[in-house]
C-alpha cells in the first residue's frame, strides 16, 4: 500500500468508513473508522489494513487476530471484528477492527506517561 491517504472514505466490510489515517505499522495501515448499523454511525473504530506478502504471513496474521479476539482486559484495546477484504482497491488485504484508543503509543511516550 503506497500511500494510505487515497483509501480514506472507502467501506470496509459494509460498516466501516474509513475517515482518518492514524499511522503505520510493521504489518499496515492503521485508520480511524466511523462503524455503521442500519444506516447510521453507532461509534468510533480504529481499523488496520494488512497486506500480507506471502501465505506464512497470512496465517501468522490470522492467528495473532485470532489470539486478540479471546483476550477482555481493562488495559487491552478491545477486539471489534476482522475479515478479508472481498472488493475494491483493497482486495486481498487482511482488516482488523479494535476499538479506537484516545492517544497512540508514540504520543504517550513523548508525553512521558506511564504505561
């Protein structure tokens, strides 16, 4: 993915508009998203797009996904859902949709928070 900014707007998964790019990753782009139901957005997401360069690391992908959704903690960013981009300029790619933190990690460190 060359550059993020020419996704925003698009729909992931028929609910998720993508309306702001947050950063990148080792493994993508990472989005903040509205979520939509019954036509109308019900809240805030952060969704990552992963482009997976090869079928290790697509399966590698799926279980760390796999492994978040079982995890519930005050202290870990709550899973939302996840899938396979089926159409449009992202097809192929991987998504993974979390609820969307109120700052980043790098803010956090620049700020001096404690973690």
């Amino acid at each position: 993915m060359s550059s993020p900014h020419h996704l925003l707007g698009q729909m992931i998964d028929g609910r998720y508009r993508l309306r702001e790019f947050i950063g990148r990753g080792s493994f993508g782009a990472v989005f903040a998203a509205d979520e939509f139901a019954l036509g109308r957005v019900v809240s805030q997401v952060a969704v990552k797009i992963i482009t997976p360069e090869s079928a290790e690391q697509r399966k590698s992908v799926m279980r760390e996904i796999l492994g978040l959704a079982q995890l519930h903690h005050d202290y870990i960013i709550a899973y939302r859902s996840s899938g396979e981009i089926r159409e449009g300029p992202m097809t192929g790619s991987i998504f993974l949709a979390t609820e969307l933190g109120d700052t980043t990690l790098s803010e956090a460190v620049r700020a001096n928070e404690r973690l």
